[in-house]
C-alpha cells in the first residue's frame, strides 16, 4: 500500500494542475470500466486511503454498475453485493441526501454498514468519505474512501474529494451512456443477426440450432436450452440445447408448474435469476447436469399472441447478466416464434407431399399431372406400366397421345376442368399398340405451387367384360327364354279351350294365374332387354298417342290379383280430362305395372295403395303412394340405380334391382322425370311426369 500522504497541496496552483491532470484522465477513456478504475485510484493517489468503491446509479437510482480497488488491486465485486450498502449503508445516506460526508470514526457513526472485517478485534475503527457524482444535476453515482486509521481525514481530504468528485461525475455519466449505446447496438446487432440467421433453413433441427447458437453468443453465457410446450400434457420439453451439459439436457421435461420456464409460459413474460439462491425454485429440468446453476435468465416463445416454448439461458460467462439480456432474450424469443412456426408449417407441408407422392406412387390406378396446355410432367409407376413406357418417357409426351381424351367432356383447352372431376370412358393406349378401356377423371390442382391437372385413369376392363356377360345373358333370356315362354302361353290358351265346362270353375282359376305368372315374367324379360337397349342409347320403338287413363286401368288389372291375394285397396284419383301422350305404349304400362307391383309389395296386409294422375303444364303427372316401411332419404336417389335391391317389410333384399332402373330410364328416354317423396303419413311416392303429346 502506498505511503499516506495526510498532507494536502497548500498552493491553489497545485490543486488546479491536479484537477486538471485528473480531468484529462477521467476524459481519455469511454470505456465504463476503464473510468471507474481511474477514478478510484485518483482518489486513493491523491487523497490516501486503504480503499475505495464507486457505485454508478442509472436514471431511476437503480445500481447498474460498480468498481472496487484494495490498495493496488481491482477487486471482483458485484453489483449485487453493493446494493446493501447503497440502500443501507453510508452511501445510501448519501444518495438519499445528495451531500457528502465525512466520518471520522466509522464505530461511532451509526450511518456506517459493520461487516466482519470492521470488528475492533480484527482492523478495528476507519475514516471514511463518501461523496456523491453528480452531473448535469442528476445523480449518477457515489464514491467512496476508506482510511483504516480512525481522524486520518479533515475538512481539506473531504473539499479534494468532492473535486474530484466533480470532474468524475460527467466522466461517468457519458461513460456509462456509451456503455448502454454499447449495449443496446449488441442488443440490435444480436436481433439483427439472429433474424438474418433463424431464416436461412427452414428444417427443424438446424433452425433449433441456429436459435440456440445465437442467445449463447448474444448473451455470452455457457448453456443454452430451448424448451417447447407438449400440448397434451403441457409439460415444458427441451428439444435441443447448446454449450456445457447441453446433450444431457435435450429430452428433460419440466412440469407445468414447476420452476422459472413453467412460470414464464404462465405469464407470458421473461425472468431472469442473477444468483440462483436455495429459496429460488427451479425445476429438476433446470439444474445443469455436472454444473451448478449459478444463474439463469428465460424468455416465451410467442407465435400469434400463444406462448409456445422458452428460450433458456445458464450461468453467464461474465459471472451476471448483462442489464439488457432479458430484453435481448425475449427479442430473440420473438424472432425464434415466428421461425419455429415457419418450419413447422415446412415440416407439415413436406409431410403432406410426401403422403400425397406415396399414394401418388403406390395407387392401383395410372396417374398422370400434366400442365393446363396437357404437356406431361409426372407420372406414377402404374401409368408407366399400362403405357408400357417408362416415366422419362411420358414426360415428353403429351395427354392425348396416352388416352383418346373426349374434348367435349374437357374442352379443346381444357378448359372445362375444374376442381370438380370431369368424367368419362377413354382409351389407353400402350407403346405396343394394345388398348386398354379406362375411366378417366381429371380435375384441376395445385401442385409444387403451380396449376395443373391430374388425369387418374382407372381401369375398368373387368367391368367391361362384365358388361359383355351381361349382355350376353340378356341375348341368352332374349332368345332361350321368350320362344319357350311364348311356347308356354299357347298351351295354356289352348287348355282353356279343351277343359270341358263343367271343370271350367275349377280350372280358370288356375289357368288365370299360370297367365299372370307368364305375363311377369314376359315383363321382367322386355324390361332388361329395353333396360340395356336404353343404356346404349339406342332409340326407343314404336309410339303412338294414347290416354293415360287406359293405361292406367290395363296397369290395375295386371295387378288385381296379387293386390286381392293380401286384400289391398287400389284406389284412382285422376282429373276428369288428362291430355294424351306420345309414348312406348308397352313400355310406359310396364313402368306404371312396375310402380304397382312394389306397392302391393311393400305395403302390408289390408293396406291401400293410390294411384293418382293430373295434368301439370306441358307434362302429365302420375304418382303411386303407398302406406309401406317408406324409403330413407339417404336412399331415394341410390334406389333407381340397376341391381340396387331394397328391403322388403320382413327385412330381406326383394326383387332384382331392374325395375326401378328400368323405369327411371324409360321414363328419362321419352323426355319425364321421376323421382320419390316420402307419403303424407307413412310409406313412399313415387312421381314421375311425360310431355303432353304435341298436336299436329
């Protein structure tokens, strides 16, 4: 330790060249640190004294900054430590009071703060000045000066200190503002930097890893860790983490309410620890594996107004977190929401391609995109197997040299397809000249963020050799069935022609259903003949202008017997003067003998059936309700499709499933409709309408 001086320059030159000296000094260096420490040892130099501290205040007397020399010696002292003197201890009287002080006996004065090594036994009693560092009016700090021999300072140690004291106090005061300007370029530079970083990929991992690596560089501490919130569970878990211990801490969970991360995502806002205490709780998650947790400073993690995660910052290599690390954090934080949510909407997006090519490749159909012009520009293994081409291949080709596109259906440009499919029967033509009958739907989308078309060209060769069968056994009941049916007929005319009368009662019972039954299946025969004739969209055969009231009637007598066999009423309800039609006459009796006999069939024992007709505009209108089970609505329209059989009133599939389909296309063929409505009370309508006949 330095001789002390106890005498001071007793020439006012001398005191103005030392001021001097000391203002030049004070003024060289902007570096808060740096003015500090000259400032503390300008006073122990020029005044004498064991030690001496300074305490910089902040504009709303917050402690922000301090400095401490023994002797020759800077000594590590926080910020945190001083804070007891500056709001219990001498200083703290003088940042009260604004006035400087001068104790000659530091045991006798209650104003000064006893430590250990203030006791008499240990160093015993001091002397101590403590002045105030004021510039422009404003407070900005207190200085301190310690003799360890109790009266070592008079009045002229005090009026040197508070000189001093004087050139100090605007040293400090831009010192300590180019420390916060400092600070507050790190804090951009480090926002603009992350941001410039976060955005460089968009995949999960590295942007964990480019988040992490810029809070451990922005806020220089040893461990960083980024935590998101398990939305099941809402658990904070640590998805990656950099720095000391940080693979030990990837995959920790912290419980929702536990420790400083679950209490920031409550709230929504950061905290920061600068000394990790035993009464701070933390999370087992929080305490460094292999390492104490000294401190730590945590930010949310927001996206859309939500807090998503923490950011998470582990003991600062400087010991204390900078004054602006929170808000450094929580900047990063702010710029980490918007980037974590961007590659997880990246991740979704490739998930969703990724799905879509896997079902893309591995469908059972041939698919082909092709661009609005029909250019090809993808294709699925399927298609390169039924083209006999390979996928190369197809791209250099276009839609039309693959499948015989139907250009009314799609338009020249196909500009007729939408996003709605657009469907019709093609054929696919291989590389070695074989077809293939398909069904084809093209519909519009978007892909790799361009629109397109995409052409799914379904097989259907089975279902054309189906087709084939089927007309094939309708050629078979054509032929093979109606001579012997006509044969049949003959011969039971001819019975009732060679039954003596006296066994006529007996027998014309029989006979009449035998003629019934004949004429049934005579019926069932002419339906799935009409019925394929009708899909082919072939003509239909003779028409003639008839009433609709005999057929009508001719309909009633057809049925008459199986409606008295369950002791039915059929009633008629029609307009007294209904316009004719120009139709298929057996072909529209066998609709309305259609319609009856699943009335008669559905409707139980001792029911009523109506049959109903009126004129409606250019149409005649004609319904047959039933007091049956009814039809659900989800059926309605599924019940004209061929071979679609509904339940009967015991709950088994009855019929064919050609009549209905029979009938809708029979009626659609002379230019009606028909469809079905629920009754009144209970059971079905059936409506449908025929043009009036046009007079000539």
């Amino acid at each position: 330790m330095k001789g002390i001086d106890t005498q001071m320059p007793q020439n006012q030159r001398a005191v103005l060249e030392l001021l001097y000296r000391v203002s030049r000094e004070f003024a060289s260096a902007l570096e808060l640190k740096t003015v500090l420490t000259r400032v503390l040892f300008a006073a122990i130099n020029n005044v004498g004294g064991e030690r001496a501290s300074v305490v910089v205040m902040d504009d709303h007397g917050r402690a922000v900054e301090s400095a401490v020399v023994y002797g020759n010696q800077l000594r590590e002292v926080t910020t945190i430590q001083l804070r007891e003197t500056v709001e219990r201890g001498l200083a703290g009287w003088v940042v009260r009071s604004r006035q400087a002080v001068l104790l000659p006996d530091t045991s006798k004065d209650p104003r000064w703060l006893r430590r250990e090594d203030d006791a008499v036994e240990r160093s015993g009693a001091k002397t101590a000045i403590c002045v105030p560092l004021l510039a422009r009016e404003k407070l900005v700090g207190v200085l301190t000066l310690v003799h360890p021999v109790p009266k070592a300072y008079g009045e002229e140690h005090l009026s040197l200190m508070q000189a001093i004291a004087d050139q100090a106090g605007v040293a400090i005061l831009n010192a300590r503002l180019f420390s916060e300007s400092q600070r507050q370029a790190r804090v951009m530079t480090a926002l603009a930097e992350g941001a410039v970083s976060m955005t460089t990929s968009l995949h999960m991992d590295e942007v964990f890893e480019s988040i992490l690596n810029q809070t451990q560089h922005a806020l220089q501490v040893e461990t960083a860790a980024l935590g998101l919130v398990d939305k099941s569970s809402g658990e904070i878990v640590f998805r990656a983490a950099t720095g000391k211990y940080s693979e030990k801490l990837v995959g920790r969970r912290i419980q929702a309410r536990e420790g400083i991360a679950s209490k920031v995502v409550r709230e929504g806002r950061g905290a920061s620890v600068q000394s990790v205490t035993p009464d701070v709780c933390l999370a087992q998650a929080e305490q460094l594996p292999g390492e104490t947790t000294r401190a730590l400073s945590c930010a949310p993690i927001h996206v859309q107004g939500k807090v998503i995660g923490v950011l998470e910052a582990f003991n600062p290599i400087n010991k204390v977190f900078d004054p602006d690390s929170l808000l450094t954090l929580t900047g990063l934080g702010g710029l980490a929401g918007s980037t974590i949510q961007n590659a997880q909407l990246f991740e979704s997006l490739d998930a969703a391609q990724q799905r879509y090519r896997d079902l893309f490749e591995d469908s059972i159909d041939p698919i082909v995109l092709t661009d609005l012009r029909g250019n090809i520009f993808e294709a699925n293994r399927q298609a390169a197997i039924f083209s006999g081409r390979t996928a190369e291949a197809l791209r250099q080709t276009g839609i039309e040299q693959v499948h015989e596109v139907n250009f009314e259906k799609t338009g020249q440009d196909f500009e007729k397809i939408g996003d709605s499919a657009v469907v019709y029967e093609s054929t696919l033509y291989d590389q070695a000249g074989g077809a293939h009958p398909v069904q084809v739907y093209a519909r519009k989308v978007v892909f790799d963020g361009a629109p397109s078309i995409q052409w799914i060209l379904r097989d259907i060769a089975e279902r054309k050799e189906l087709d084939a069968l089927r007309e094939d056994l309708s050629a078979m009941i054509y032929h093979d069935l109606r001579s012997p049916l006509s044969n049949v007929l003959s011969s039971v005319e001819m019975l009732a022609t060679v039954i003596p009368d006296a066994e006529k009662e007996t027998s014309d019972s029989v006979l009449r259903i035998a003629h019934h039954s004949i004429d049934r299946i005579q019926r069932l025969i002419s339906s799935l003949l009409d019925l394929n004739r009708l899909e082919q969209n072939q003509p239909l055969g003779e028409r003639l202008i008839v009433s609709i009231p005999i057929l009508i009637g001719e309909a009633i007598e057809a049925v008459k017997p199986a409606a008295e066999g369950r002791e039915q009423v059929l009633e008629v309800r029609q307009d007294e003067h209904i316009p004719a039609v120009f139709v298929d006459v057996d072909m529209i009796r066998r609709v309305l003998i259609n319609l009856l006999e699943n009335a008669v069939k559905y409707t139980p024992p001792e029911g009523h059936n109506r049959i109903s007709a009126r004129a409606d505009g250019e149409f005649v209108r004609i319904s047959m309700e039933d007091n049956g089970p009814g039809i659900p609505e989800s059926d309605r329209e599924r019940v004209f499709d061929k071979f679609m059989r509904l339940k009967n009133g015991q709950g088994n599939p009855g019929g064919l499933g050609v009549g209905l389909a029979f009938c809708k296309l029979a009626v659609q063929g002379h230019g009606g409709n028909i469809w079905v409505e629920s009754a009144p009370e209970k059971g079905s309508v059936f409506v449908f309408t025929l043009p009036v006949a046009k007079e000539e």
